[in-house]
C-alpha cells in the first residue's frame, strides 16, 4: 500500500514486450534445435582389413597383430595377438577397442548369427558381433 492508502499501480505492458518475448523465444528455439541437429553422430563407416588394423595399430601400439577375423557386417572384428584378444566393437560414431585373453574368446559361442563377448568394463560391458562362424577353424587352440 502507498502511503496514500490505496494500491500500487503498475505500468501497463507496452505492445513492445511481448514482441520482444516472441523474437527472445523463437531465438532460443532455433538455438536448441541447431544444437540438437548439430550432435547427431553419423555412424562410423564399416569396417575393412586396412581400417581395422588402422584402429587396432592405434589403440595398442607394440601390439602385433597374427590374425583378425572381421564381423559379417563390418561392426567390429576380433584380432589375435598372442595370449590376447584383440575386440573392436561399434559404440556410437567410432569403435571401442577393448583386449581380453584369448582363451576366454575362444570358449565364446555365437547364437542367432551373433557372437557376444563379455568384457570387463563398465563403459563396454559387452561386444555383439554377426559372427555366425566361431571360433574361426584356422586356430588350433
């Protein structure tokens, strides 16, 4: 209340404020959506021989590779190297590049046409691959 003893008045809202309301809003919305269009991932290209051995020259360097079986579908590959397996597996627009011992490869067995190899991490805690054949026949153990 005023000192007057009546209520307090308010400048009435101009014809300019809700225009500027409207140019703020439409503004913020052709930010988000610039955004969300903007960190669409595009998916990463099928793998081949060279690209898989590219990635897997990068993630374990001094690693040599012996042998690398690649998935039906060019989504990953499973590379030897010695006592280890070498796992390249699709996760969102790259590859994840995970090792685990060959043995435990190995004993894996594929079901539907897809191999599924547990890994031990909480980022990657499995890789499917469309293996329908595996082990591969050319390894003895």
């Amino acid at each position: 209340m005023t000192a007057e003893g009546g209520p307090r008045r308010f400048a009435a809202v101009t014809a300019a404020y809700p225009i500027q309301f409207a140019v703020s809003a439409a503004a913020v919305g052709l930010m988000v959506a610039l955004a969300a269009w903007a960190t669409r991932g595009r998916g990463a290209p099928p793998l081949d021989e060279a690209a898989a051995r590219a990635w897997l020259a990068d993630e374990f360097p001094g690693q040599t590779v012996e042998a690398l079986w690649l998935a039906d579908d060019g989504r990953g590959g499973v590379a030897r190297s010695g006592d280890w397996a070498l796992v390249l597996s699709r996760m969102g627009d790259g590859y994840a590049a995970r090792r685990l011992p060959w043995s435990q490869a190995l004993a894996a067995e594929p079901r539907n046409g897809r191999l599924t190899l547990r890994l031990a991490d909480v980022a990657a805690p499995k890789a499917v691959l469309a293996m329908a054949a595996w082990p591969p026949r050319a390894v003895a153990g």
